[in-house]
C-alpha cells in the first residue's frame, strides 16, 4: 500500500490527423493521454474519466506488476466506496491498466502525472520542502520516450512553480526538437472514502496554464474532457502557479478548520464547555459553515501535513518567515492533540498501562478508507506502545502487515516505495485481529481512533462484561452513544466534552 510510484496512462487516438490538430481543435473525438499517478486519487480519477468520456481510451501505468494485476483482477488495489462499479463498466472498454509504460507513454497524446512527492528527510529543507526525485524521474523518461507534442498534466500537489522546473527537464531532455510539452496544473480536490461523488460532482475543476495563445488552447482542450460531465461554470481556469498555490491552500485552510476546533476541544475539557455544541453554533453561520468542525485525535492523510509543511518551506524560502510560522503551528496543533490523548489515556488509567490490554478500535486516518497515511493512531499507539501498553488494534480495513509496517516507518519516510528491506515492527506488543470482540477479551479499554460506523452499533454491554474492571472507553472521535456507555458502567473520556468526575483530574 506504501507503493506509490504509480503510472497511469490515458490514451485514445487513432483518427488523430496531425499532432496540431490537438490545438486546433477543442472539441476532440479522439485523443491519448497519459498517467503517472499517486495511488488515490489517480485510479478513481481516470476511471471516473474513462466512464464519462467513452469516446477516450484511458491506459492506467504503473511500475508495480502486483498493483496493475490487482486493478485487472475483481479486488482492486484500493477501497473506495463505488470504485468497484466504476471500473467494472469501463474495463476493457476504453480503460485499460498497464505495466509497459514507456510504450504507452510514446503513444499519448496528455499525460497525467500523479507520483510521489514526499517530505524530504535529509539535506536543505528536510522535514518540509517536497522531494521532487518521482517527478524529475517521471519527466526524464516521458521526454526520452516522446516523438510527438504532449500536454502534460501536473496531478500530483506540488509545490508552487514545479511546472516550470519539470518543463525544462523536459524539453532539455527530449532528442526530438519538434516535439513540444505543454504543462498544465490541474489539481486534485476529492477526498478519500467519497472520491467517487466528489468527481461525480465536483465543487470545482481547476485548471492552471500559461497565460500564452498555446497555454490557453491546452487548458481549452482539458477542459474539453471535463465538460463530458462538469458543467462549465465549474471549470476554473488559472494561471499556473495559482493553481498550485490554491491546492495547497485548500489543505492547509481545511486542515487549519480542525486544528482550531481540536485547540478549543481542550479548553472544552479544561472548563465544562462541550465541543460538540460549539462547533455545531459557530458552524451554523453562513459565513463559517458546518464542515470540518468535528473534533477528532487529530487529522491525518498523505496530504494535509505534507502540504502545510510544503507551504511552511516556500514561506521560508521567500522570507516570509511570520507567515511560514503562522502555517506551521497548525501541524504542532495536530501533534499536540495526539499527544494529549495520549496523556489522558495514561493519566486515567491510574498512570500505568504497562502491560494492560487496550484495544483499538480503528486504524485508517478516516472511515471508509484502508489508507493508513499519517494516520493519527500511529503517534498514539507508538504513544501507548512508550509507556508498556499490549494493543490489540481492531480496523475493518487495514491488514496486520500494513499496521506493523506503519508502527516501524520513520516519520516522512512513509511516501517513499516499499522495498523488501523497509522495517516491519515485530513488537510482541502489538497484535491485531480481525473481529472486533477478540481485541476487547480481558482488555482494561477501547480507544476509538477512526469513526467506522460499524463501532456505533456494536453490543457494549457485552464488550463490557468482556473487560477488566473500570472499563475505559476514549472516544477520540465522538462516535458513540456516551450517557449510554456510561449507564452500562464505562468511565467514558469523549474528546472536548465535560469531564466524568472520575477524569476530572483537578480540572473542574
Ligand atoms: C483532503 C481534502 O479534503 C481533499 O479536498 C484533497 O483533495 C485531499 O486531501 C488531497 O489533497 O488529496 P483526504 O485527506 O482524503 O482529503 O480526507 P479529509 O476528509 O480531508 O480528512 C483528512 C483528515 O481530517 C482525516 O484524518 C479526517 O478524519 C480529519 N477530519 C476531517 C477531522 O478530524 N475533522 C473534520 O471535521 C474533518
């Protein structure tokens, strides 16, 4: 799953009169495209494409022959609610999945590229600024294979004025001189677990190009592809370094929604207020809106800290370093939410929980997901893990292999291919199980770390008669029923709510 050197190719063409005819025409019958694609987003995007568009033949690469066979099998790579549908219609049709890119790379007419940007973790800007070696590598070959012009399509969020870096290795690269590359930036906004509605229905569609007669028809013919499905007044057309810059900033404001709420949720606990009450007041004005208000263990995901730490860089890097620390404190929010959970786990369970039992409920950075990038659990039960405690972690989606390689990777290490000597942890702490009762046998408590929907109708009162007594639950999603928990004779902690007396730990 850490594999994520990922190729997708788009193609159609045939019928295709000359190369220029790319320009000339907006409104294409046929035309070829190509990927390299991050592996989110990039499978449910071209499949999403490919359904929409028949009249284009969509060819998705990738390097990794195990992740292409599992696209051309019924198990797909990845779990997302609706994908599965999605590609059935369209495979064999006009999408197709490929490991031999550098031919389908010579044959497309648009290339989506969508690799790996990782933080870096060593040299000038480690810990911050964006290791770009996927890119340059991926522009490398697209210009050593090319013989006709391309338009290549930044996917992946990269920092601001990539673009104009990667047209250089591309045009410096190609033997070629006829041949011309056209980058645009079209970045992506679909969230995991939903991506299929949110490319049904986007809010938006962004496209950033050149502000030159050429750019303009480039962004022309992209968005000729979107508006199979998206109405036109929803395809925003940039220059390119706003839409690099939006996509960042769309993160870092999201991310900066919930680090704000998760900020107030301890000052909830620490005065009697009620997070849950706030977010729903303040989200109730129009002109703050109800979403990303729900308090949680902290955010994860492969991109908000990323691209936080990425804008932090660029701040850095042109001497705005109030407005880099401004960013930044959102990440130490994030880590300091986590690290308080932790705290109030220790701190209950009468200061010790060496040896004790505790279950997880939940291991992927959101429901609906079995991604595990920068997931909040994996600080916490390293956080558990410090201080003795036996996790027996619990996640309807997220294999035993994934959890270990998870709990062994060095933090940024995370973007970077999986190779057969990237640490596993063998810890004989750690356990995991695939049914939720065996994880709370004999356990002293829960901690809800993701917000499955199946731990909302689970029998407590039989998970309850299966735990060492007091009985703790940490709800660090505020999922569950608490006053019933608490009826049953759980000491509940539910994040940013008035404290059981029991926890109340000299603060009110
Ligand atoms: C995020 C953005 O929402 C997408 O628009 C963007 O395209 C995507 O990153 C990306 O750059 O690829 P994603 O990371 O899939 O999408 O998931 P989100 O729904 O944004 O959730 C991120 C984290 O925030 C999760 O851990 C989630 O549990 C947490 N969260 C979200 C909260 O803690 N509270 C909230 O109110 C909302």
């Amino acid at each position: 799953m850490l594999v994520r050197m990922f190729s997708v190719m788009v193609k159609k063409f045939l019928d295709f009169p000359s190369r220029s005819a790319l320009y000339n025409s907006i409104h294409l019958p046929w035309f070829a495209r190509l990927t390299l694609l991050h592996y989110h987003s990039g499978g449910p995007t071209m499949a999403m494409i490919a359904l929409k568009c028949p009249d284009i033949e969509v060819v998705v690469l990738d390097i990794n022959e195990a992740r292409i066979a599992a696209w051309n099998s019924p198990k797909l790579p990845i779990y997302e609610p609706g994908l599965e549908e999605v590609v059935q219609q369209c495979r064999g049709r006009n999408l197709f999945f490929s490991t031999e890119v550098e031919k389908h790379v010579a044959e497309a007419d648009m290339i989506f590229v969508s690799v790996n940007t990782p933080t870096k973790t060593a040299g000038v800007g480690a810990g911050k600024a964006a290791d770009l070696t996927y890119w340059e590598g991926a522009a490398r070959m697209i210009a050593s294979v090319s013989k006709t012009s391309k338009i290549i399509v930044e996917k992946s969020t990269v920092p601001v004025k990539t673009a104009e870096a990667i047209e250089k290795v591309l045009k410096r690269n190609c033997s070629d001189s006829s041949v011309e590359f056209d980058i645009l930036s079209n970045p992506e906004f679909l969230a995991e677990g939903t991506a299929i509605s949110d490319l049904q229905k986007p809010d938006r569609v962004l496209i950033g190009g050149k502000d030159t007669e050429r750019g303009r028809k480039a962004i022309d013919v992209l968005a000729s592809v979107y508006a199979h499905w998206i109405p036109e007044e929803r395809i925003l057309k940039t220059n390119l370094w706003s839409a690099e810059l939006s996509k960042l900033t769309a993160n870092a404001m999201l991310a900066q929604r919930i680090s704000s709420v998760n900020s107030i949720s301890a000052l909830c606990e620490a005065t009697g207020a009620d997070i849950q009450q706030v977010s729903k007041a303040i989200g109730t004005d129009s002109r703050i809106g109800g979403k990303f208000l729900n308090a949680s263990v902290g955010f994860g995901g492969s991109c908000f800290q990323k691209d936080i730490l990425n804008l932090v860089y660029i701040c850095e890097s042109v001497g705005l370093s109030e407005v880099a620390r401004y960013w930044e404190s959102v990440v130490t929010m994030n880590d300091y939410q986590k690290q308080r959970f932790v705290e109030r786990i220790i701190s209950a369970m009468f200061n010790t929980i060496k040896k004790k039992k505790i279950a997880i409920y939940g291991f992927a950075f959101k429901k609906d997901t079995g991604d595990t990038r920068e997931t909040p659990a994996i600080d916490v039960c390293r956080g558990l893990l410090a201080d003795g405690a036996n996790l027996c972690i619990y996640d309807p989606q997220v294999e035993d292999k994934q959890v270990r390689l998870d709990l062994a990777t060095p933090k940024f290490e995370w973007d970077h291919p999986v190779s057969k000597a990237s640490p596993v942890s063998n810890d004989d702490n750690i356990t995991t199980t695939k049914d939720p009762f065996e994880a709370i046998d004999g356990a002293h408590a829960i901690c809800i770390l993701t917000e499955w929907d199946e731990f909302k109708s689970y029998d407590y009162q039989k998970i309850y008669d299966s735990m060492v007594k007091p009985a703790f639950i940490f709800d660090g999603r505020n999922v569950l029923d608490h006053d019933k928990l608490r009826e049953i004779g759980f000491v509940v902690y539910a994040l940013g709510k008035p404290l059981d007396p029991f926890l109340s730990n000299g603060y009110n």
